[in-house]
C-alpha cells in the first residue's frame, strides 16, 4: 500500500488560536492547504482562499451550489441501470481579482520581500483579513490591507475592501479590479477513479456583457444543463490622492483600473461589490437585471453595513452553536487544548459557510453528482476530537 507522509506546517508559521487560523508567513508549498483552510462560502456562493491579486493559485476556484455542467459517463462495460449522464460543478466567473502595481512593480507573493505578513481566517466575524508590508525593489514601503467576506445576509453578494498606503514616499500607483470567466484551472488527473474528468474546452459561453461606469455585467450559460449565470461587479475608490480611472470589458473579462499619484501616509480605500445570480428558466437580459437590482441595493449600504450584518450573523451561529473545551489532558490527546478548541470551531464554523469539497478531499471543482458539504466532514471530525478530548 502506498503511503504518503502528511505536509504539516511548522507552527511557528500557523500558530493555535481559538477565534482565528492564522498564518503569518507566505510558503509556497503549503499554497494548496491554505486555500481550502481560508475558504469562505454561505452555502449558495463559495470562493477558495487565493490571494486577491490574482495568484498564485493551487486551484482558483469560485463555485456556486447548483451550477453544473452535465457530461457523458464512460465506462469499461456497460450494463443495465448503469447512469449515463454526470453532474460536474463548475468554476464561475472569478470576480475576487484587486491586482497592485507601485511604479510599474506588481505586487506578486512569491517574489515580494515582505516586511510583514498576516492572514488569518476570522471565525468571529466570518472574513477572510490580511495585513502585509512590502518593500519595492526600491525601497518604498507599502502598507497592505485587505478584508473580504462572502455574505450570509445577501447569499448572492461576496466583499472586498482593498487598502493601500505607501509609508515613506510617494509613488504612482495602479489599482486593477477584474473579473475573468473560464479562467485555465489546475490539471485533473483522468486515470484517478476517484476524480471526474475535467472539461477540455469552454464551459461558460457568453451571452451579454456591458458596462455602466464602474459597474460590469458579464452573462454566460452552460451548453448542455443549460444554466444562466450573470456576474457583476462594481468598484468603489476613496482616496485624498489624485486619481483616474478606465474601464474595459470584453465577453470574459471586465477591468476598472484606477491610477493614483499616491502620497506617504494617505490611504487608498478600494470597496469591490460582487453579485452572482443563476437560473435554469430566465432570460440574459431578466438575470443582468436581477443581479444589478442586487447590486444597486448593496452598493447603497456599503461595505461597514454588509460587515455589520456579517458580524451580527456570526455573533447569533455561536451563540446558538459553540462549544467550550476546558482544560483538556494533552497527554491522552496530543493537542493542547487551545489547538482542540481552534479546530472544533474551525469544523463549527463550516456548517453555515456550506463549503464545498471533492470526495477526494480537494474543492469541489471536479465534483460529480451531489455534493459534499464540508460541514458533514467536518462535523465527524469534531465528533472524534470531542471523544478524544474527553
């Protein structure tokens, strides 16, 4: 039997704490892991943990609960009953992009030297957080901060609020907000049994796309199951920093690029709205407009009003649904027992977030007929660890 020793991350780099997962320090290697632990989700709408600027990626993924493409079953021997068609979830437009340039430098992880680094998955609050300094090659210090939920108050509505603040000197700045559909997805391996094939070509084609000001629309449907889905997105900038903006879209893509003569100590607020809306039955033009009546709505309460409401949910689920560990035996356990409480609260937390993964234990990307939620997963692993606690 083959066996493979499991990647465990140093501690000093993702260490224990009740209310978050925190990891401290970029590793390259530990990508793939970070990006399902820092998945966020509502159950409708759910988007892996990738870095806002657009990469790396292990696997980028945005999925949402029933968008489907269907595909022929193939097998060896063929016999009576056996399924023909399967249901494989797709990946969506990816609208979660912000990409960083200072002096034409971009802003990309594995290169970057970075001052500081912190990312944490806040359970309490239900966001994904990032704080990060970066120097540029030429010594300009750039202070990073981002903060991105998917909401449970409006399951179709995911955040991100985006700021930037140079420290030492001034610089030109770019910020570029994009959305992209059939984006290139990680290499599924067709001889694994346990894995559906992936799709070789399209799986979105377009059906309408548009721009109003900031604001882009783009709309696309599945070829064989038939399903509509429009995403939009519109990009907000407060800044005391002179700024420009211009935007550009084509079938799968959208971009508003703001460029700003940034100035020390003066930040750059970036607010991005997204919306997803899916139907088997509506129009292009009845589901554009369906998501922008969303978007319209959001965008008046702003981002503090679509945390406050995030935070209010998250404070009502642990009211109702945490579970306390007091002073554990670490030598029966092997964990101490803020370790114990952390991942109790982390497969906790999974139950209304409805997260999706592969019954290989991936994402969900190659998943074929109904789905896994990672809350049922994630609820057997907290019944061991309740017993072992004890």
């Amino acid at each position: 039997m083959i066996r493979h020793e499991p990647l465990r991350p140093p501690s000093r780099d993702f260490p224990a704490d009740e209310w978050n997962v925190i990891e401290t320090g970029f590793r390259l290697k530990f990508l793939a892991q970070m990006e399902t632990m820092l998945a966020l989700g509502n159950g409708y709408l759910g988007m892996r943990g990738c870095p806002e600027e657009g990469g790396p990626n292990a696997e980028n993924s945005t999925l949402i609960n029933g968008f489907y493409e269907t595909r022929p079953i193939v097998y060896g021997e063929s016999a009576y009953g056996f399924a023909k068609t399967g249901q494989t979830i797709c990946n969506v437009t990816d609208s979660k992009i912000i990409k960083l340039f200072v002096d034409d430098e971009p802003f990309w992880l594995p290169h970057a030297n970075l001052l500081s680094y912190d990312r944490r998955l806040n359970m309490k609050s239900g966001t994904l957080d990032r704080e990060i300094l970066w120097e540029t090659p030429a010594g300009k210090q750039v202070l990073i901060k981002s903060r991105r939920l998917v909401s449970f108050a409006n399951r179709h509505v995911a955040a991100i609020f985006y700021s930037v603040t140079l420290l030492n000197v001034e610089a030109s700045v770019v910020l570029s907000s994009e959305m992209a559909a059939n984006g290139t997805s990680a290499r599924i391996d067709s001889a694994d049994p346990r894995q559906t094939r992936a799709f070789s070509g399209r799986v979105l084609h377009h059906q309408s796309s548009y721009a109003k000001d900031r604001r882009i629309v783009l709309c696309h449907v599945t070829e064989k199951s038939r399903l509509m889905l429009t995403c939009a997105t519109e990009t907000a900038l407060e800044t005391a920093c002179p700024h420009t903006y211009k935007v550009a879209h084509t079938e799968d893509f959208g971009q508003v690029a703001f460029t700003v003569d940034a100035r020390p100590g003066l930040p750059i607020h970036v607010s991005k709205y997204m919306v997803y809306h899916t139907s088997a039955t509506a129009s292009a033009e009845e589901l554009c407009g369906r998501a922008e009546w969303t978007m319209d709505r959001v965008t008046t309460q702003g981002f503090p009003q679509l945390l406050a409401a995030q935070e209010q949910y998250m404070n009502d689920f642990w009211r109702r649904s945490d579970v306390g560990i007091m002073d554990s035996r670490e030598d029966r356990t092997k964990r101490t027992t803020l370790e114990i409480q952390q991942a109790i609260r982390f497969n906790l937390r999974a139950v209304p977030a409805g997260l999706w993964c592969r019954d290989a234990g991936g994402n969900g990307t190659a998943l074929g007929g109904p789905g896994l939620l990672l809350g049922r997963k994630g609820g057997q692993i907290l019944h061991q660890r309740r017993h072992r606690a004890g």
